[in-house]
C-alpha cells in the first residue's frame, strides 16, 4: 500500500500567497538573461558563426545580431562546455550586481 503525501491545510488567502511566491521564483532574472546573450554572442563572434550562421541578418551584419544563436547550435563541439558558460553569466550578474551597488551609493 503506497502512503499519500499529507493534506495541506491552508486557506484561499495562503494559497494564494504560496502560489505567488512560486510564480515569482520561477521568473527569469533580466539582467541573468541579458548576460546569458552576451556570453552567447561573444562565443558566436569567437567561433566566427556569422560565416555560416542560416539567418540572413547575421551574414549580412558579419556578427551574431539575432537571439536564435543558430550558428553555435550546428557547431561539432561546444565553445564552452554548459558549465562554464554559467561561470562565466554568474561572473558578469555579479559584476553587474556589484557596479549598481556602488553607483548607487
């Protein structure tokens, strides 16, 4: 016989509450997102993808200018392996967290 989980007892008003602090940590960070397409388009400049990159705007900028990154996904290996392309987002949000704390002040 398999155990069910516990009943939660809350009211309409908690539920609410818990429902929306789950929506709000599911959010993507923005300036998390922007660094992830920085990081992203320096790889595809490193890689040279504007050469073969399939989107037209691209070819003709001769720099990764779409947020597709199509040119990355038809490379044989990776530029950089999955972790550190998050070492190095999580470097610049830190970096840009940091620069904001002191021109606020």
């Amino acid at each position: 016989m398999t155990r069910r989980p516990p009943k939660r007892f809350e009211t309409a008003a908690m539920r609410a509450e818990r429902l929306a602090e789950q929506a709000e940590a599911a959010m993507p960070d923005p300036l998390a997102e922007r660094c992830l397409r920085a990081v992203r388009r320096g790889m595809a400049a490193h890689s040279r993808g504007a050469r073969r990159c399939r989107m037209k705007a691209c070819k003709r900028a001769r720099a990764c200018v779409s947020d597709s990154f199509a040119c990355l996904a038809m490379l044989r290996r990776p530029v950089l392996p999955w972790v550190d392309e998050q070492i190095a987002v999580d470097g610049m949000v830190q970096f840009y967290q940091d620069r904001g704390e002191r021109d606020g002040e």
